[in-house]
C-alpha cells in the first residue's frame, strides 16, 4: 500500500461522484510474482469491527482513467499501482481500517494490511 485518504467527492474528465458516507480512497502497488498472467481482483477493506466493504463500482468510473485496475489482467513480474475507491460509512477518520487483498492467483494467501490515519 503506497497511500490511503478520505474524500468527500470524486471527479473525472467526464463524471463526478459523491458518497453516501465518505470515500476511502486506497492506492496500492501489485506484482505478479507468478508464472502466467492473473487478473487483478479489488481487495476488501475492513473497519475497526470487522465488516466488510466491497470496492465502489461507481468510483471506478471515475478514475478509469487514473490508474485502472478492475478486470485487467497482469503479465509475470509486472508491477501496476492501482487505486480502489470504497464508500464507507461517513464520521470516519480511518482509525482501525484495514485493506484485505489476495495473493494473486487461485490459490493464492490472503494478507491484511493496516491503514495508518
């Protein structure tokens, strides 16, 4: 993970986009470290209680331009930075947040990683 913010609204070159809570906007670096191309699965994030928060599909859109990763698929050795857009629940400050992504690959390991504020 090279960085993690809230935000309020999202814009593009065409569309805008604003939560129902607030946006946590999570930029992370992945490598195919295996020996065929994968394709790249949005990780989960996690609150402080262990819920589970899918990637917003309509944030996509809007950074489809800026750093696309949803149903690319990744060469061996290839490294992309991607970023993921989740709508969580607004009053947050990202305190006890948590990325969960999978290793890429079917049998692949599972890693959490904590957001720092």
């Amino acid at each position: 993970m090279t960085d993690a913010f809230l935000t309020d609204a999202l814009t593009g070159d065409t569309f805008s986009a604003r939560p129902s809570g607030i946006f946590l906007v999570v930029e992370a670096r992945v490598t195919n470290g295996g020996d065929q191309a994968e394709s790249l699965v949005s990780p989960k994030t996690l609150d402080a209680d262990g819920r589970e928060y899918e990637v917003s599909g309509e944030a996509d859109v809007i950074l489809a331009n800026d750093r696309p990763c949803v149903f690319e698929r990744l060469n061996p050795g290839a490294t992309k930075t991607c970023r993921f857009v989740y709508d969580i629940p607004a009053g947050n400050d990202g305190s006890g947040w948590s990325l969960q992504a999978d290793e890429l690959g079917i049998f692949g390991e599972t890693a959490t990683i904590a957001l720092q504020k």
